[in-house]
C-alpha cells in the first residue's frame, strides 16, 4: 500500500496486533494508552523489540490528530505474550466498550481504524499472497473426513476414482466422457465433476479444525459449500454456522432471526477462544471486520478459495488502472458480495446479472439523459459502490465474474462493451475502454472445465441426464442449464438418489433463475412404461461429493432386473484394465 505523507513533526505510534486480532495497549494507572510511541519509527520500533521478541516491520495506514499533537499510525503483528507486565492485549470490542479507560489519543485513533480494519487479519502476507492455496495431491488429507461409514458412504465412490483415473488426464482441461456399461443402462460421465480443489481444501479445513479443537466451539461463517449432506456432516461433529448463505444471522437456538427477537445472536456470544471458518466462498469485509473487533483468529481459519481471490486481485489492478469494475454476478449470493465487498475498497464498481442489465449500462454510455441517470440509478440502487456517478464512472468498464456462472455469458458481456466503445471512440482508441478485454480468465478453471466436459459428454446420444448439487449451488445450475438446452424436459436437476422415487416420478428442482432466492420443485416422469437399454448422462457441481454420484448410478440401476445388469465391480474391471 502506498502510506500518506507523514506530518509535520508527527509521533509514531506502532499498533501490534496478536494473530487473534488483540491489540497490545499499555496500562498508565487507571487509563490504557498507545503501548508504542516514538519521535520517529527507530525510537517506536526499539520500544516494541524490547517487549516482543518477534514482530513483523510495522507499515504506515493513516495519521491522527488529538490534543493538538499528529500521529503516524503503523501496523505490525506480534507474537507471544508481552515481557512487559504494564502491556496486555484487548480485543478492540472490550476497548470500545470501555472507552472511559482510555487515553484521549488511543480513542481518537480507534475511532479512525474502521476503513483500515480489513488489514489487520493479513499484516502477514503480501498484496500479491494467496490467503490458503491449494494442496497439492500429495498433501491432500482426505482421512480427516471419510473416518467413519456415514462419511465414507458420502465421499467415497469406487466408480468416481475409476472414472477420474481413466478420462481426467489433465486437471485444468477436459478429455472424452467414460462410458460406464451395465448392460440395460449406460451412464455417460465427464471427464470432470464434481469437488473443484477449492472445495476440497475448504472441506479438509473444516474437518482438521474440528479433530483439532475438541474442547473449543467451532463454527462457520456460512455454508461451507453449497451442499446440503456435507454441511449436515459437519453439524453432526459439533460444527455451528454463524448466519445463513443470504447472510441471515442465527440465533443461540439455532434458528433464523425473525424481526425483532428477542433471543440472542449466535454472533453476540463469540470470545476469542471460539473458532469460525471462512468459507470457500468468501466473506464480506463487514464480517471480517466483525471478526477482528471481536478478536477471532480470521487468517488462521479463512478457506477463501484462491480463484475467488484471484478475482478479488484482478479487481484491484483495474481499479488502480483507472476503471469501474463491472461484477457480472449474482447479488444474492455469498461469493459475488464478497467480491463487492472486496472491490469497492479499490473501484467504483457496480454488479450485473445478464447482458441485457448491460445493455442498461451501454444504452446511457451511448446516449445519457437526465431520465435514464435516474432510471439507471433505480435499477441498480444497492448494486452499486456509494460513490457511484454514471457521467463520471461509465466511460473506462472492466469486468469481472462470479466463478461460477457460464463462461460464454461473461465473454458476451466484455465483448458487448468492447464494441459499444469501438462505435462510440474508434478502433484505435476503443479497446482502451475495455479492461481486461482479451483476457476473460477471472472465472474459475474448474469451474470453466467442468462445463467443457460436460459440452463433450451431450454430444454423446442421450436418454436423459442426472445433474447433482444444491438447490443453492450456482455452478451446478449453470451445468443443468447447458443440459437442459440439449435434453430439455429429460435433464433433472436433483440433490440425491432420494430424489429418484421411482420411473415415473423424478422430484426435479426448479431454480429460480430470475429472482435468484430460492425455486421450487415439480415432478417429472423419467421412462414410464420403458425398458428398453438407456444412456443416461450424469454429472455433478463442483460442491457435489463423489459418493453422491455413485449412489444416483446405483438407483438408477435399481429399475432394471438384476439378470440385466453387470456388477459394479466388473465394469469397474473394465475401467482400469
């Protein structure tokens, strides 16, 4: 980051945080005061050696002002209790509640943390550090979860390993689907589905931190992921969540807060010796910094997903680039506000759903008038940074994308603006307009891989198509949908094999796509009435475990009589032969 200029004669005042976010604050009689003050940073600095023994440097964030003397305030992590006796850590919550006992120049300063809070998590990594990056497979802990048979019947899947063995030969790019051959039926599988590395690292997290802390509470910020079995595995082994994936707070009873309740929030009761998880999602700043206040390790337990921060980062860079970040998101879902969240700390930035909330955009940078700026200014109210001015921040646009959306609705949408700008500046002086415009890489590989494999598996012939995640997960949507414009009333968008009641019922999930909160579920016949050898396509979002699928395969299987069918483990001979 790039400090203020330093004032006039201004003190420096080190504040040194512990990993748990507490500040170190030096007790003088019945007051707290700065623990760390110098004329310059070598006379601060000499002080905070002499109390701790290891500590990071310390950056400059902003000056203060009180009674009439300016302050440089700098940041730095410590660790270890302190070797002087008169120095202790609060967490900033404790001193705020007891703002009596502080000296006037360490309350003024607190009130001016805010802006600056999101940092104090991540003091050290650089700008350029991923939070949690990605094991690699040897390092994978896969153990920490499938200990017992419940878990094991969730994650574990002979058939998925096989298949994942035999068609996955490169991670990032998609192959040929495997064919599974049981004789009456044969099920189609991409090359690529379900668990992406984000999940996985996110899962092992969770499961490492609850073998870990048997005597602490542990929650989750939100969902883990968007699957419902997985999530309820961990609430089973003691795990709690803080809020809802719409960010609706729970109480201590474990249920959503309703409009003026009365009971408390499970936020409320949480002390620094609690843990809560991140989840590959993100978090908002606003959390984060709820977090920080209340002293909860929130680097330590943050499962961000790098290719969400990855989008987090190419904000950024447009940002100090000079353009508006266009988000071409959902705004109701955790990863998109985390992106916002994120952004607006760097950009002006707005969010869209769809090239026609684009075209909104392009039709007031074509031709402004007083009523659209208004109309404009209506549609996205709320989707928008406060700062937000559509004469000044609509004239440079770089987009970036909620990960799990399709990949050619993004490319429509930069290439939308790229040629709206080449009409409105010229060839040459166009494209400058675009950030980003030849590189539409922000979303997520696993994502965009599992969607290539599913596009080689619907050219196979098809007699209908099993598409598995949660009702909430937008990246499975996203695959159902590419099914559904090849299969149409022959694609079922399902959460198990519970879900397959029989040939002619399938309870088939509806999502939403217009509002985005939440759908509803028809049923649906399959083959009434049909015995006839079938191909069936299945797959599974990114957030789907490979025991899920199996068990689809299994039910399916169930319609046709066992003298028709070949055993799981002969065609998973087959498969590694």
């Amino acid at each position: 980051m790039t400090a203020p200029p330093p004032a006039a004669n201004a003190l420096c005042v080190l504040l040194a945080f512990d990993a748990s976010n507490r500040l170190a604050v030096r007790r003088a009689g019945t007051k707290f005061g700065h623990a760390f003050v110098g004329a310059d940073e070598t006379m601060a600095q000499a002080r905070l050696a002499s109390c701790f023994a290891t500590a990071l440097p310390p950056v400059q964030y902003f000056t203060a002002t009180a009674n009439g003397l300016s302050y440089r305030i700098f940041f730095t992590q410590v660790v270890g209790a302190p070797l002087d006796v008169e120095v202790e850590y609060h967490t900033l919550d404790e001193l705020a509640n007891n703002r009596a006992t502080l000296a006037p120049s360490l309350a003024t300063v607190l009130d001016q943390l805010g802006p600056h809070l999101i940092a104090v998590p991540y003091l050290h990594l650089g700008e350029n550090d991923y939070i949690y990056r990605f094991r690699v497979e040897r390092d994978r802990n896969r153990d920490i979860y499938q200990q017992d048979p419940a878990a094991r019947a969730l994650y574990q899947s002979g058939l998925c390993e096989a298949i994942k063995a035999l068609a996955r030969t490169n991670e990032r790019s998609a192959s040929q689907p495997a064919t599974l051959d049981f004789g009456a039926v044969s099920y189609i599988i991409p090359s690529h589905f379900g668990f992406c590395l984000g999940v996985k690292n996110a899962i092992e997290r969770a499961y490492e931190t609850l073998a870990e802390n048997p005597t602490k509470r542990v929650f989750m910020l939100s969902e883990l992921i968007h699957n419902s079995f997985v999530n309820e595995d961990l609430h089973r082994r003691g795990l709690r969540f803080l809020q809802t994936d719409k960010g609706q707070p729970f109480t201590t009873e474990g249920k959503i807060a309703a409009a003026g309740h009365t009971i408390p929030l499970l936020w409320a009761t949480l002390t620094t010796e609690d843990i809560v998880i991140i989840p590959a999602f993100g978090a908002t700043d606003e959390d984060k910094k709820k977090l920080v206040r209340k002293g909860i390790r929130v680097a330590q337990y943050d499962a961000t997903c790098m290719l969400v921060e990855k989008v987090w980062k190419a904000a950024r860079t447009f940002g100090r680039e000079g353009y508006t970040v266009v988000i071409h998101g959902k705004s109701e879902h955790e990863e998109t506000k985390a992106t916002f969240s994120n952004t607006l700390r760097h950009a002006p930035s707005i969010i869209l759903r769809n090239l026609a909330e684009a075209e909104i955009l392009g039709d007031y940078i074509t031709a402004p008038s007083h009523e659209k700026r208004a109309a404009l200014l209506s549609r996205f109210a709320s989707l928008h940074t406060p700062d937000f001015d559509p004469d000044r921040h609509l004239d440079r646009l770089a987009v970036v994308n909620q990960t799990t959306l399709l990949m050619n609705e993004t490319a429509a949408i930069i290439d939308y603006f790229k040629t709206l700008f080449v009409n409105k500046y010229g060839e040459m002086a166009g494209p400058a307009h675009v950030g980003g415009a030849g590189k539409k890489d922000t979303l997520c590989y696993a994502t965009q891989v599992n969607q290539d494999a599913l596009q080689r598996a619907l050219s196979e012939p098809l007699d209908a198509a099993f598409i598995i995640g949660g009702k909430n997960s937008s990246n499975t949507y996203q695959l159902y949908r590419l099914c559904e414009q090849k299969l149409g009333n022959r694609a079922f968008f399902i959460q198990s094999e519970a879900n397959i009641q029989s040939r002619d019922s399938i309870e088939h999930y509806v999502f939403s796509a217009i509002t985005g909160k939440g759908g509803h579920t028809e049923f649906h016949p399959l083959w009434p009435g049909d015995d006839t050898p079938k191909r069936v396509l299945i797959t599974g979002g990114a957030s789907c475990p490979d025991g899920l699928v199996q068990q689809v395969v299994l039910r399916i299987n169930s319609f046709f009589p066992p003298s028709r069918l070949r055993s799981v483990e002969s065609v998973i001979a087959d498969l590694t032969a």
